[in-house]
C-alpha cells in the first residue's frame, strides 16, 4: 500500500496522472443518475444545452427503415488479419438469447458515420500531445464526405469543443488550444458522450476513445458508462495509452516501482477490452505515441470493410431487457474467419 502511495504523490509531483488507489471500486453497478460531470465552464458540456443544439440544428439520420430494428456492425477478418468482403447476406446469420432472427437489411457499402473523437488530455498525455494531435487531425481529414465528427476532451472536466460537423479546417486550433492537466474522468467521459453527444442520431454510431483507462475522478461507473453506450449503440473503438505510458515510465522513472505500476495498468487493460468488446469496437495498443498515425488507419480501414446487419427482434417485448447477440458466418464462405460484432443489447422500454 505504501509503495502505490509513494507512486500517486510522485507522479502528482512532475504534473502527470494521478493514480489514485481505488480504481477498482468504479466497476461497481448502478444505473446512471443526475451527474454533475463538470463545473461551471464556457466550454464544458452540459447535457441540456448539447440535447438542444443538437435537436435543433442537427436532424437525426435515419436508416429509412423500422425504426425498432436491431443494428449490428459486423467485422470479419481472415487468419492473417485482412478482411473478407465480397460476402453475401446469405453468409450471415445472427442468434438472439439463442433464437435464429432473420435479417431483413444487409449492405457492406459505407454507411454515414458519426464519429465522436473522445480524448483524454489529463497530464499523463501532456508530453505526446503533439503527436496525438496530429494524428487526430489526419484521422478526421481522411472520413467519408457524408460521415460526421464531433471532439470532446476530458480530465477533471468533459469539454465538447467541436459539434457534429463534416468540416476539419478547424480542427487543429481547436486541439492547439489544448492545455494537458489534472485527473481523469474516463467513465463520466464515455457516459456523458453516449447519452449526450450522441442524443437524437441513428444510424451508425462510433466513438473512439484515447485513454490510458485510468480513471480516478468519476462519478459515473465503469458500469454506468458501458451501458450507456450499449443502449446507444455506440461502437467504441479504444486507441489505449497503456503499453506506450508502461514504457514511458519504466525509461523516464526507473525509480518507480514497476510491478505495482505494471498492476495498475494491467487492471486498466482488462477493462478497456470489455468496453470495446460489450460494444462490438476493439482496443487497438500503439506501442508508442509516434504511431498513432497507423492506428487510426487501422480504425479507419475496419469502417470501410464492416458489413452492416439488420433484424427485427421476435422478442416483441418492450422491457428494457438486456439481449444477447452472436453474429456467426458460414465456414465454407469464410473459413477460419474471426467475427467482430457487438454481444449484446438493451430492447426498448414503454
């Protein structure tokens, strides 16, 4: 205990993350409730105000189908990591609570995308934010002419500092501005864009999230925040700091600890990886800052190759009841394929 102790204070000292202990403690169950997430802040989010904007500015987009039907962005890849395309709907097929469902909408053309771009700027990321910032902005630059984006920024506060838009002219002075500081409200963070942020938009939904996973400064929940997200349908793709913070510091503060930093870390990437998987996303661990230009073209390459799946649920009944989904492809179509889907859902509630 003393030693995690010496390594919280140390690291407060030269003004990177603070590790507090109890980390653990946020994946506790609850349902969300009313939240202050940030203090009073011209930029900050409030959840009021972005519901509005986005009600009035911005109609949802609409697949021009039933509107109770159940989405799945499906992924396959071969053995080697490259994908299958070329498959039929045929190919498909897609169980709920171990029912058979037909699926009634199938494509693999690029569907519009909105885009949130979730990044933590708490001072552990200080010293690469150039680098995340610039591969941040070529990410955005390269997306569909129909896909929309939005960028929030979290530490001890969650800033919304672009709306949805398809514009990326300002996308550098907004990052630019950015002073990387203080503690991490991940779950809050991941929450608040899902209920917020994304409020009103059908369609395709994608946040990708720029974290270490250490979150020590939440009201939210690690639960809180992943079902927010399922019940959106957000796929969350996680560009994990991790493994390029553990190298970081075993270079820079030998001194430190390692196991007990190494433990820390560890319990974070197990959570990272249940997030992306509750939610049909994927953690993608660059093993230094340097190349994140290659993990945001890995994230950009899978949305162009993702099939997209539709069914309406035989279970017609509304009662917010969690469903689980398994998205399986036939062997002789795709052999030895690996499938990429989300797991699960919550069903509509009168």
């Amino acid at each position: 205990m003393w030693i995690r102790k010496w390594i919280y204070t140390s690291l407060f000292i030269i003004g990177l993350a603070v590790l507090m202990p109890g980390f653990l403690q946020s994946q506790q169950s609850g349902a969300p409730g009313a939240k202050t997430i940030a203090e009073p802040n011209n930029d900050a989010v409030s959840a009021d105000a972005v519901s509005a904007y986005y009600d009035e500015e911005l109609p949802a987009v609409r697949f021009g189908v039933d509107v109770n039907m159940v989405s799945v962005p499906v992924t396959v890849r071969r053995a080697d990591g490259s994908f299958f395309d070329g498959l039929t709907q045929k190919s498909f097929r897609i169980m709920e609570d171990g029912k058979e469902q037909e699926i009634v909408f199938f494509t693999q053309e690029a569907l519009s995308t909105h885009v949130a771009l979730v990044l933590d700027i708490s001072g552990s990321v200080r010293p690469e934010w150039g680098a995340i910032r610039y591969a941040a902005g070529r990410f955005l630059e390269n997306l569909r002419p129909d896909d929309y984006f939005s960028i929030t920024i979290f530490n001890n506060e969650i800033r919304l500092r672009m709306p949805w838009g398809k514009k990326t002219d300002r996308v550098d002075e907004v990052l630019g501005s950015v002073w990387c500081s203080n503690v991490t409200k991940l779950w809050d963070a991941v929450w608040l864009v899902s209920t917020s942020v994304f409020k009103g938009i059908e369609g395709r939904k994608v946040m990708i999230l720029m974290s270490d996973g250490l979150d020590n400064d939440s009201d939210s929940t690690y639960n809180d925040a992943v079902r927010a997200a399922v019940e959106a349908g957000i796929s969350i793709y996680i560009v994990s700091q991790t493994e390029a913070l553990r190298q970081y510091y075993e270079y820079v503060y030998p001194q430190i600890p390692q196991w007990a930093l190494q433990r820390e870390l560890a319990q974070a990437d197990v959570l990272l990886r249940q997030m992306a998987r509750a939610t049909g996303g994927r953690v993608l661990q660059p093993n230094n800052f340097g190349r994140l230009d290659n993990i945001y073209a890995e994230v950009y390459e899978e949305l162009r190759n993702q099939y997209t799946l539709g069914y309406i649920s035989t279970n017609t009944a509304r009662d917010g009841s969690y469903r689980e989904i398994e998205v399986g492809v036939r062997s002789a179509d795709a052999p030895n394929a690996t499938v990429t889907a989300r797991v699960g859902y919550y069903a509509p509630r009168n």
